[in-house]
C-alpha cells in the first residue's frame, strides 16, 4: 500500500516516475486523498467545477467591497487606496500561492490540517484545526446578524433585541445551513448567482462616476493625526477584507481535476477580488466631498445613491444581504469539509465523515458547525470575533512554517503547481505576511489575549481528549498511514519510510 499512495509514488521533478496529474499522492492524505475521500464514499462524483470555484474562493476572502469603508475612514482616500494596492502583494499572494501549491500537491479533504499534519504531526494539526475551526464558525456568527441587521430597516420589530429578532437570526441561520446540506454543486452556483448580482451595481456606479472623477481626491490623506486605535482600525480593515484564501483547501477533494483547477481558479477569484474593491472605492473617493468620519459601514449603499440615484442604492443594500449569504454558505463548506478531513485523519472520530445519502455532504459535521455558529450569534462577541481573527494569525504562521519545511523535508514531492522560487525566496516570501500577522496580534488588547489561550486551552484539551476516547474504544476512528517517519536521506530520494498509525 506504501507504493500506492507514497512518495515513491508521487515522485518529484526529477524521481523519473509518472507525472500523471491523476497519480496519487503522499502521506497522511491518503485518506483524502486525488479521488478525495475514497475509503468512505467510492466512485463519489466532484461537486466542483472551475466557475463555482472561482466564486467560492471569492466568498471566502471577500464577497464584495462591503466592509471596506472603514478602512478610508481610518487612514482617508489616499491610504485606503494605497492597501487596497499593496496590501494583496504582501499578504493576499503569498498566501494564495501557498494555498495552490500545497492544495495540487495533497488534493484531499482537510487542507491546511493535512499540510500542517504532514510537516509537523497530529498535534500540530489537531491544533491547526481548532483555530481554523473556531476562527470559521464564530465569524459565520455576523452574517445571519447581518441579515436580521437590514431586516430591521423594514421593520422595527427585527431591530434591538426580541424575540422577533431572535427568531430572525434562528430563521436565517437553519435556512441557510439546509442550503449548505443540499451539496456543494449547489452552494457553488448558487455563489455565482450571488456573486454576479452582489458585485453588479458597483461596476454601474464605478461607469456613472467615470466622468466625474477628480484624481486630485484621490491624494488626500487622514484628517489629523492617526492614533493607535486609526491604525487598529486600518490593518484589521485589511487585514479582514483580504485573507482567507487558504479555508478552499478543506473542499480539495470536492474539485474536479484540483491539480489543474485549484491556480486558475484562485488567479480569477484574486482578480475579481481586487477589482471588486478598488472600482467603488476609486469611484467614490474620486468624486464625493464627504466627512472623513461618514466612511463607516454601509456608507457604500449612500455613495452609491449619491452617486447614481436611490434605486442603485437599495441595490446595494439588497446586495449586502445576499453577499452576506454568499459569505455563510462558504465559511459553512469550509468548516463542514474541514471536519471531514480532520476525521479522515483519526483526529476526530469518523462518525463525523458520513456524508448524506442524498447530496454527499458531511451532515454531521454541517449540524455541528450550525449549533456552534448559533450559539455565537447569541453573544455580545465583538472580543469573541477579535480573537478569533488572532487564532487565525496564529494558524496561518504555522502553515507558513509546514510549507517551508514541507518544500525543505520532500523537495521530490510531486507538485503539479509549484510556486517558482527556490528556499531562500520562499522563506522571504512567507517572513514578510509573517511579520504583519505578528504586528496585528501584537496591537490586540488584553481580553483578546486572554480568550484566545482559552480557546487554545480548548483545542490541547480537545486533541487529548480525543486519544482517551480512542484509546478506550468509546467512538471509532480512520486509520491512516503516516509518512513521518521519513529522514533526510529519504527526502532527498523522493523516497520515506512508512509507519503505520491508528
């Protein structure tokens, strides 16, 4: 089984062996392996094609210029314009050529799990999970909020507290996890509809305001000085706008031919992204003398209506919501998925990879992450959400770390995308996010410190928690096969040992 599914077989750029797109790959993926899964669901079709997975990547960086404002009123136009510009080469890139070349070399379900647990072991990427995990679900929290949140300018009743607005977010919530149930094929094109629709009345008002655009806006800076909490406000602006582009990597094993559709795929949704935040901004930057303090959430929706006329601005507000949907049908795939490759892994138990009968999709595991996002909804999680956003910060340094040392351990590794860089540039590449995430976490405040080594605590106690249950026979888990086992000498043959692992 070792030659099936190893590094032998998978081979490298100069292993002399086959460099079928469709050959399998190494280690700790085998069960989420090129045919995804396979142990559990064979012959199982591909839910995603390259369109539906432009537009997932989209949903889950971005979907739409909504919630960019911030960002002009915390540094003013000039700054805003010069992230939204810079800010993708230094953060968004690396990070997305991280994602393709490790998602065509282990094109499995699990993604950064699997990357992290193939570097460092099950601990790392039992804690990789929990961050990403807990990041994910407490973060889909704001969207059915969000939705209740323009429910209320129709009606009061949905506004402040209440049962009617409880019931709202319950509705909205159950709602779009039952959507998210019905299979990825689904949630994918129903993202293109909602992408297409949420993105359109920005390229109308970005047309209107062509002629009217004064460049000289464009240059002015804050008004005063920036404190500490302007720059908080900017960073975190970007910094929320323009990451995520790894959570694709868990539905792996859901794409159809991922070697070759994973780089265009993340090259479209990272065009698409950028253009989708600098049209508006450059339109309504360019040619709105407005207060600096008036750039708040939602201020969108009224330069498009100053911009245009009403009916464009009920657009957008009517686009927010459907962004907002987009948004929670692919942080829910993510999550959902991600458990699935966690369980495939044996680092949760199985029950947690059954996938419905009817649609494919891990119901379970969609349940769960459903009862958690509920949960959350409920809290006052403004400090829940920041630290959230800081255990992302600390799982993205440690899938930086498994990229390196995976490209250093198996330099033979089949990798059907390759990032074009030697060691040295790669290490480079991942140092420069590496320090803005260390500059992020740093600028946090202390209840953000404090709730993110609970919710760490959490995760040590989770991973031991489950080898008791495991080592007790109380709930079944996947055996996997590991390749940790490989030395240097091995690596540098494109070969490893192979040492068993329940």
């Amino acid at each position: 089984m070792a030659t099936d599914i190893g590094e032998v077989a998978g081979g490298g750029d100069d292993g002399g062996v086959s460099r079928d797109p469709a050959s399998p790959r190494v280690g700790m993926a085998s069960l989420a392996g090129e045919n995804g899964n396979q142990k559990s669901t064979p012959g199982r079709k591909k839910q995603l094609s390259l369109i539906p997975l432009i537009f997932m990547i989209f949903f889950e960086v971005s979907g739409g210029p909504y919630g960019e404002e911030p960002a002009v009123q915390a540094g003013g136009p000039l700054l805003a314009i010069i992230g939204f510009l810079v800010f993708p080469f230094i953060w968004s890139i690396p990070e997305a050529l991280v994602t393709a070349e490790l998602s065509t070399a282990y094109p499995g379900n699990g993604g950064y799990v699997v990357w992290v647990t193939e570097a460092f072991g099950p601990f790392p990427g039992s804690m990789m999970g929990n961050w990403k995990y807990l990041s994910g679900v407490i973060n889909n929290a704001a969207y059915p909020v969000l939705c209740s949140d323009y429910l209320s300018r129709i009606s009061p009743r949905f506004g402040t507290g209440g049962g009617w607005r409880d019931g709202a977010i319950i509705g909205f919530t159950l709602a779009l996890s039952f959507l998210n149930y019905t299979g990825l094929a689904v949630v994918g094109w129903a993202t293109v509809a909602l992408g297409a629709v949420a993105l359109a009345p920005f390229m109308v008002m970005g047309a209107v305001a062509l002629p009217k655009i004064q460049p000289r806006k464009w240059l002015r800076r804050t008004e005063g000085r920036m404190g500490r909490s302007d720059w908080n406000l900017y960073f975190n602006t970007l910094f929320w706008n323009l990451n995520y582009w790894d959570n694709v990597s868990t539905m792996a094993g859901e794409v159809e031919r991922p070697q070759r559709t994973f780089p265009p795929a993340l090259l479209g949704a990272g065009l698409m992204t950028c253009v989708g935040y600098l049209v508006p901004l450059f339109a309504a930057t360019g040619t709105l003398d407005v207060p600096q303090e008036d750039w708040s959430d939602g201020f969108l929706a009224d330069a498009a209506g100053m911009i245009v006329g009403r009916w464009l601005k009920i657009w957008v507000e009517v686009g927010a919501v459907l962004s907002a949907v987009g948004l929670y049908e692919a942080q829910l795939s993510t999550c959902a998925f991600q458990l699935l490759g966690m369980a495939d892994l044996g680092l949760l138990p199985r029950v947690l990879a059954v996938r419905s009968t009817w649609f494919g999709t891990p119901w379970l595991a969609i349940l769960g992450s459903t009862a958690v996002t509920l949960a959350v909804s409920f809290m006052s999680f403004n400090d829940i959400i920041a630290s959230a956003n800081f255990l992302y910060g600390l799982s993205m340094l440690l899938e930086f770390a498994a990229f390196i040392w995976l490209r250093r351990r198996r330099p033979l590794l089949k990798r059907p995308f390759r990032v074009p860089m030697k060691l040295p540039a790669l290490t480079v590449m991942c140092l420069v996010p590496s320090g803005f995430l260390f500059f992020v976490m740093i600028i946090g405040s202390w209840p953000i410190y404090a709730i993110s080594a609970g919710l760490t605590a959490l995760g040590v106690a989770v991973y031991y928690g489950m080898g008791i249950i495991k080592a007790r026979g109380w709930m079944e888990f996947s055996k996997v096969e590991s390749h940790q086992g490989e030395d240097e000498e091995g690596a540098n043959r494109g070969k490893g040992s192979v040492a068993g692992r329940v």
